[in-house]
C-alpha cells in the first residue's frame, strides 16, 4: 500500500469518527513528512474533532508557517479550535478572514456566522447564513444555526422550517422503527411522539402535546427521569425509553405516525398568539412551613463556556437572601461549599436530596411548594414554568434562543425575565439589585395583605 492509500485509509477512518486510528495512521505518515502542511492541517482538524483544541491550534499554525498560501477552511478551523479554548477575540479574527476570502465556502461563511447566534450582532449572522444558502441553499449546518436566531427572534414561522434542518445536519437526533412515517399533521391517528435534547427543553416542547392530544392518541418516549410526571400530568402512556440506541417498544404498540416533540412547533406554534403559557404539568407539594418559601438556582448549563454565561455566584446574592423567607436550594450540581459558606453569615438555606433524584417528579414536588422561584438559565425554569410556580429568571444580555432577544419567555406566563443591561459579568450586579428590591416589595405586599 502507497502512502496516499496510506493516507485516505487514515482519512475514512477520521470521517467515520474513528479518531483514535485514524490518529495512529497520520502520526505514522507524519513522522515521515513532518513539514507536510497539509497533513498538519489535517491533523489539527482531527484533534478539533477529539476535543484537543490545544493540539489543533498547534498543528494548524505550523500548517500556515509553512503554506503561506492556506485554504479558508484552515483558519475557519482554527478560529473554532480558539472558540472552544475561550479565546473568542481570536477566534473571530481568523474566522473573519476566512469567510471574506474570493474561495471561502459555504460551509466557513455558517461557521463564523454561528459566532453571532447569542449575540448582540445576530443581524451579522443572519447575513452569513443567508450568503452561504445563495451557494449552496441546501447546506443543513446553516439552515439549522440560521433557524436558532429566528427563534429567538420570534420569526416563528420562518424559524420552525430551518429547524427541521437539524435532523440532515445531525445536530437533532431522529428516531425511527420500521416503516413509521413521520406524522404529517393528519388527525385521528395514534402518534409516537419522541423527546430530544436536554430535560428542559424536553418539558418546554411539551407545552405542545395538549394540542396534538385534542385530534390524536398521544404515546410519548421520552427521558425516563420525566416518565412518572409526564403520565401523572399528562394522562398518557410514556416509555422512557429515548436514550436507548435500539428501539423494540413499538412492535407492541399500534402506532400510525412518528413525530420529534421540537417538530410540533411547526404545526402548533407559528405565531406569537399560539403560545398559551399556561401550566401544564402537575405535582403534590412536599410540606412547607409558613413563611414564603423562594427556591434558588444559581449554576446552569453543562460546557464551561455556558456554566460561566449562566451563573450568578451565590456569595452574589446577599441582598436577595436578605428577605426574611424560607430559601430552598434548587441547585442539581454539588454546592454544598457555597451553601456552608453563605449560612455562616446567618442565612439559612434548606437543602433536599430529592433535587438530584433519579425520577423528576420528586423534584417537581420541591418546585410545586415554593411560592416563588429566583434561578440563572437552568432546567428548574422549564418545570416551574409548567407548573405554573411564578419564576424570576436572571437572564443573560444574549441569552439561548428560548428566552428570546426581547420581550417576554412566551412558553410560560408565570416566568419573568431579568436581562443582563450587557454581556461584561458585571452586569449580573444590577440584575440581582433589581430581584433583591422586587423581592423586598412583593414580601411588603404579602403583609399588607395579610394585615388587611
């Protein structure tokens, strides 16, 4: 075998996402060819690809020393290994470059618009995206990231055909058995609706199966955490069951049609009067004492770079925990440090094992018992949204599309938003004022009302 057998061998295994072999072969090739820029570049998307992204700026800057004559989609890729370190200034710059260049693809102008997704420049974005689709109109990547800005500008109805996108792109995850056709919208059937993405987005799309219930028999696989409260809230059956690669449930079931739970969005959702934001979900309360009991969520998102845009830090909250309520922790990551370190100056905060049980119906028995509820962007809003608990939410200034850019949250009206005045972390200082003295008013309010 030659070294260019060698070497597309090499390569379908990286397109296969065999990186670990493939990494073996071009280390090989690469030991004799080792000013090769090319492979380098090729190297360096390979460790983009394993989340290397320290490795991929490495090889990809060597790649340019020696080619000065470098492809857009070199510094595009290495623009994405800066995004991923949190170097967004850099990634930027040499995103840019590549996007204006007279060969730049399709594909480079979508990555450096995705930059503008949670941003204040989203006009920028959309621009890109609509550049690329005039060259390639069918290019999923761009449809898909093109469709989250319209979402959050509530574009509905242009933004729920994008999204459909997510699927060809692989950014969404379908699920077949059979021959199941996917639903079309026709009524009297019985529909096999399936979640997708995280537990609140999977609530939060929810919201819409009332809708499909009122013309079809509903069967929802869903995230086997929500099973017990999606039936007891629900009346349907649930196999939790979404996360299984393979599937066997249906075979036993009479089922006409498959829909994803985010694709009823196209049929009910397409406008801003067909949100009716009220709750859907229900639970027992677990018991309480008399004074108004506030849950708290200060850490949200998984990635670094989400848990830095969606946390307010709990020593940040003094003023809040000033108020004279019962504080209830709902915070699913481990803060028992913060928690201790808070209390020694007098507050106390009640904290429950059941916020980080298996099955979220115990969790949504913590949320149904609080009078209110004050969190950062978390799954807790998503479920005391559907509860129907009032909920303050601190916002960052580009939030995830679900918050949108403006205006109310219009998949729940018990949800209030506290935008960030600008994207600098200090900007959390003023939203947490603003939730401190609304909190003080409303606990003012409730004696008066009391007293009266």
């Amino acid at each position: 075998m030659d070294g260019e057998d060698v070497f597309l061998r090499a390569n379908k295994l990286h397109l296969d996402g065999k990186y670990k072999e493939a990494e073996e072969i071009y280390d090989q090739i690469l030991s004799q060819n080792h000013n090769n820029a090319g492979l380098l570049a090729t190297m360096g998307t390979l460790y983009l690809a394993m989340s290397k992204p320290g490795l991929a700026i490495s090889l990809l800057h060597r790649s340019m020393e020696i080619n000065k004559n470098h492809q857009p989609e070199v510094l595009s890729n290495l623009g994405l290994a800066y995004k991923y370190t949190g170097q967004t200034e850099k990634a930027l710059k040499y995103m840019e470059r590549a996007a204006t260049m007279k060969n730049a693809s399709p594909e480079t102008m979508s990555t450096y618009g995705a930059m503008f997704i949670e941003s204040p420049e989203r006009d920028k974005g959309l621009a890109l995206f609509d550049k690329a689709l005039k060259i390639n109109p069918s290019l999923a990547l761009a449809r898909w990231n093109r469709s989250l800005i319209l979402l959050a500008e509530g574009r509905w109805s242009e933004a729920w055909d994008d999204y459909e996108w997510g699927f060809a792109g692989k950014m969404r995850v379908d699920r077949t058995y059979r021959d199941i056709p996917v639903w079309d919208g026709t009524a009297g059937q019985t529909v096999w609706v399936y979640g997708e993405q995280g537990l609140g987005d999977e609530i939060m799309f929810a919201s819409m199966i009332p809708d499909l219930m009122k013309t079809n028999t509903v069967i929802l696989e869903c995230h086997q955490r929500l099973v017990t409260l999606f039936e007891k809230s629900l009346g349907i059956k649930c196999y939790g069951t979404r996360e299984d690669a393979e599937i066997t449930w249906p075979a036993g079931e009479n089922v006409d049609a498959r829909i994803s739970i985010a694709s009823l969005g196209k049929f009910y959702r397409r406008n801003m009067e067909s949100f009716p934001g009220t709750p859907f979900l229900r639970a027992e309360s677990v018991p309480r004492g008399t004074k108004m009991r506030v849950g708290i969520s200060w850490t949200g998102g998984q990635r670094a770079g989400r848990i830095l845009k969606r946390t307010v830090p709990l020593s940040w909250w003094r003023d809040i925990l000033a108020n004279n309520c019962e504080f209830v922790s709902l915070q699913y990551t481990d803060a028992a440090v913060e928690i201790e370190a808070v209390e020694r100056s007098g507050v106390s905060i009640k904290q429950y094992p059941e916020i980080k049980a298996h099955d979220y119906y115990e969790t949504a028995k913590i949320v149904a018992s609080c009078d209110l509820v004050i969190s950062v962007c978390t799954s807790v809003i998503h479920l005391a949204g559907a509860l129907g608990v009032p909920c303050w939410v601190m916002t960052p200034h580009s939030p995830a599309w679900r918050y949108q850019n403006r205006g109310r949250m219009p998949w729940y009206r018990s949800v209030r938003l506290y935008r960030q005045p600008s994207a600098d972390a200090g900007a959390w200082v003023p939203v947490v004022e603003r939730v401190a003295g609304d909190l003080c008013d409303l606990m003012a309010e409730n004696k008066r009302m009391i007293a009266a």
